[in-house]
C-alpha cells in the first residue's frame, strides 16, 4: 500500500494496523474474535442462578434479555449507524438505502400488535442468517489478510472458499431443525412452530440439514488438512472457523432458547463492536472521518474506543423511551395481556425497530471486504 496521511493526534507510536494474517494482532484477534467464546454461556447461567434463586423463568429470561441488551446488545447495533446513517460519505452512497429504512419500524409496530409470533419468527431466522452473515464477513476479512501477505493462492481458490462458507451457514440449523420437526421450538413464551409452514415440521428438514452440515464438515477437514500439509493453512481463520462452529450447532439444543441465543447474541455483540471500533480507528487513523463524520472522529481518537462504546450505549436510550411507551399503550389497547406478553411486546418492538434497520445497513457493510486493508496504514 502507498503511503497515507495519519491523522496527528496519532503519534507514530499510536499508529495501529494488521500483522501478519491477523485482523490486527494475534493478541487482539484471539480476546476479541476467538476467546470471547467464552461469553457464550454466561447469560444461560445466569439465568439458571435466577431461577434456582427463586424467581420466576419468565422473570429471569427477560431479565438476562434487559441485561444483553444494555451491554452489549443494544451499543452494537447502535454502533452500525456510526458507520451508515451518520456518515455522510455513506449516506451519499446509498440515499435510497438510508430511506427505505423507514418501512421497518412500520413493520415491526405492526406486527408487534398483531401478531408478535410472526414477528419473533422472522425476527429469529433473520438474525441467524446476520450472524452467520458476520461470521462469513470475518473469514472473508481473514481471507484478504491471506491474499495481502502470505500469497495463500491455494487456500483462497473458490471451491475452498465453497467450503467454508457451507460450513458457516449450516452450521446453526440442524439442531433447530429437529426441534422445529418435533414441533418444540419457542421463544419465550412464543411457540414459533405456529407461523412456521408444516412443510418444514418433518423429520427430512432434519435429515437433509444434517446431511448437508456433515458433508461440509467433512469437506472442511479434509480441505484443512491438505492446507495444512502444503503449508498454505491460513491459521487464524482455521482456528475462528473450528471455534465458531461447534458453538453455533450446539446453541439450539438447550432447553430455553430465547436465553441460549442470547449467549450466541453476546458473543456476535462483543466481536461486532470490536470489529466496528477497529475499523473506525483506522478510518480516523487515516484522516478519513473528519469530513465524513467529524463527531465520531473526535470519540475515535482516544487511545481506546471506549468513548465510542459509550456513544453508541447512549444511544440505547432512544429504544427504552420506545419499550416504557409500547408497554404503556399494550396495557391500554389490550389490558387482557397477561405482564410477560405484555412485556415482550414492548421489548421486541423497541429492539426491533433499529436491530432490523442494523441488519439492513450490515448487509451493505458486510460486502465491504476491504475495510480493513483500505484504510490501514503501509
């Protein structure tokens, strides 16, 4: 890469950018993309203290619910929009994208009071797809690591890329397809299987989503082992990819969904707002948000990103002025509705409105291959 201007409230010694095939360093990729694993569980065990301590399940689900949301949940799909609608280069970009966004709300609310069941159903196949879509993202992103500095020809050809990608985005689905096959699959208090076609309630869904994960799987060994004995194996991705998987096929086995995506939520969450704060780092780093976005600029050129990561968590205030006024108005048009309904009609509306607008900008920012190595410095 030629040379760039770096912003000057970076000193030499600030200046951040990829190593080797790391997204950044080895040791930020293995806290952020990687081990972060470990936050996986910690919201179903808190969830089971809740309910050993006494509290109701509906109680400490949609407590464990509040508590993503405000750490993490809520700050990174608030994040989204420091790179989309309050950025004017990409507002400039995409005009009719940012405009469009306004439908979603409309949709949400009216489901939200309609039927809320239809609402979580395409609320939840849509946010697997987005996660699986950021997972893709990063191997991809990794992928451009290998091209840039390893000359990894071998393990970047399409039909490795093939099998990559068909491990990620079947990964999540066969357990999910049992259950939906055994007609045991629900949201909370929502049982999805209502608005899901009988078509898919058999037991091939199951079968043919196992064959195709086995098939990839299988594939993906044998592609990493010729990798691996030709010595283009691309480590890092290799490592993300056999960690990410086995976690995304076991979520779905646990008894309580609504908590056990939650946990995959956070993990998703925590390796988002990472990524999001990396990218806008260097972006700053460059000199590329002053005319762009000169608000998130000055946040990003702390020496970390928490002033961003507070920027977007404040933001989270906008949902819960949404959330208390839906609750309200349930309680008004519908007193009937027992609280728990009540509540996740209130709390689904108001994080729905701007997580769908979040998945909508994403899947413009996910074909943005070369964020990392267009504003990285040479």
């Amino acid at each position: 890469m030629g040379v760039t201007s770096i912003n000057p409230s970076f000193a030499p010694s600030e200046v951040i950018k990829p190593e080797g095939l790391w997204l950044r360093n080895r040791n930020w990729d293995t806290l952020f993309m990687t081990m972060s694993v470990f936050l996986v569980p910690l919201p179903y065990i808190l969830y089971l203290i809740g309910t050993e301590s006494g509290l109701h399940p509906d109680v400490s689900r949609n407590a464990v619910n509040l508590l993503v949301a405000v750490l993490v949940g809520g700050p990174h799909m608030y994040a989204t929009f420091m790179r989309t609608a309050l950025d004017k280069q990409f507002v400039k970009r995409y005009p009719m994208l940012i405009r469009s966004s306004i439908i979603i709300p409309i949709v949400v609310v009216s489901l939200a009071f309609l039927n809320l069941t239809l609402l979580l159903t395409i609320f939840f196949f849509w946010a697997a797809i987005h996660v699986l879509h950021q997972v893709t993202y990063i191997v991809e992103l990794y992928n451009k690591r290998g091209e840039r500095v390893a000359q990894h020809k071998t393990s970047l050809q399409w039909w490795a890329r093939l099998i990559d990608y068909a491990l990620v985005l079947t990964c999540l689905f066969p357990i999910a397809a049992l259950k939906i096959s055994q007609g045991n699959f629900a949201i909370g208090t929502n049982d999805l299987t209502r608005a899901i076609p009988d078509f898919f309630q058999q037991t091939w869904f199951f079968v043919a989503a196992s064959a195709v994960f086995g098939v990839a799987f299988i594939a993906f060994l044998i592609k990493s082992y010729y990798e691996w004995r030709n010595g283009v194996l691309h480590l890092p991705k290799f490592v993300f990819i056999m960690i990410t998987v086995p976690v995304a096929c076991t979520m779905p086995a646990l008894e309580n969904l609504d908590t056990a995506f939650q946990g995959l939520n956070t993990w998703h969450s925590f390796q988002y707002l990472a990524l999001t704060f990396y990218i806008i780092q260097l972006r700053h780093q460059k000199g590329d948000l002053v005319a762009s976005n000169p608000q998130i600029d000055k946040l990003a050129s702390a020496r970390t990103p928490w002033r961003l990561y507070l920027f977007s968590a404040m933001m989270l205030g906008g949902s819960i002025l949404l959330g208390v006024v839906v609750y309200i108005t349930v309680g008004l048009v519908d007193p009937l509705r027992d609280l728990n309904a009540r509540f996740d009609t209130a709390y689904y509306t108001a994080i729905l409105c701007f997580l769908w607008i979040h998945y909508y900008h994403d899947h413009f920012l996910f074909t943005d291959f070369e964020a990392i190595e267009r504003a990285a410095v040479a």
